[in-house]
C-alpha cells in the first residue's frame, strides 16, 4: 500500500506534465496572467522604422515580429544599458496583434536576466 509520501510525490511528479501544454504553445508563445504574451527567442536582426524599431526573432521555430519604442537614451544619445545583436537571446514580453499570429508590440524585454521596460 502507498504510502502518503509516495502519492504526493507522484502527484508532484505529474504537475509539469499537465501544467506545460497550457503554459507552452507550439509558436513558442505563452499567455501571462497579465494578458501579455511572452517570446523567447533568438535575435535575427534588428530594423529602424521611424521612431519605432523592428526586432525579429526566432521563437519556436516561428519568425515572430515585434514592434518597440525607441528605448530612453542618455544625453549621449545612446540607450540605457539595452544592447541588441543579431544571435543574442531575449525574452519579449507584450501585446499580441490581433490580425496576425507572429507578430506583437513589446512592452519589456528580458536580457540576460535584466528586464527593459519599454
């Protein structure tokens, strides 16, 4: 007979199995309890739009493209600790567009632990 120890430890066990198909999607997305949706991926490359900038980057194995401000800059004109390069790994979190699945507006990105709010 199972002991109590030996059923929550079971229990425990099966959590991430049932908990990882609803966080995890296949496009490499997950919902915040926010509202937001969060990306991790890889940095493609990086475009300038006006005054918005254009990150492209692979999450999943889908090209996702986020739209994002400008980032505060200093009086040297160059942004506050944010450094972008094609390769480098990044967490986007922000509001998914509603007329196409692969494309979103970031709010904060998470590099190297370090959040950026936008």
């Amino acid at each position: 007979m199972p002991t109590r120890r030996d059923l929550l430890a079971s229990a425990l066990a099966a959590l991430p199995a049932l908990a990882l198909p609803a966080l995890a999607r296949a496009d490499g997305s997950r919902r915040l309890d926010n509202g937001m949706t969060e990306i991790t991926g890889f940095l493609d490359r990086v475009e300038a739009r006006g005054d918005t900038n254009v990150l492209i980057v692979t999450a999943g194995g889908q090209e996702w493209t986020v739209d994002f401000p400008t980032p505060p800059a200093n009086a040297n004109d160059q942004p506050i600790g944010l450094a972008l390069h094609p390769g480098m790994e990044l967490t986007v979190q922000g509001h998914q567009a509603q007329d196409t699945a692969w494309r979103m507006r970031a709010a904060r990105l998470i590099i190297d632990g370090t959040p950026y709010e936008l």
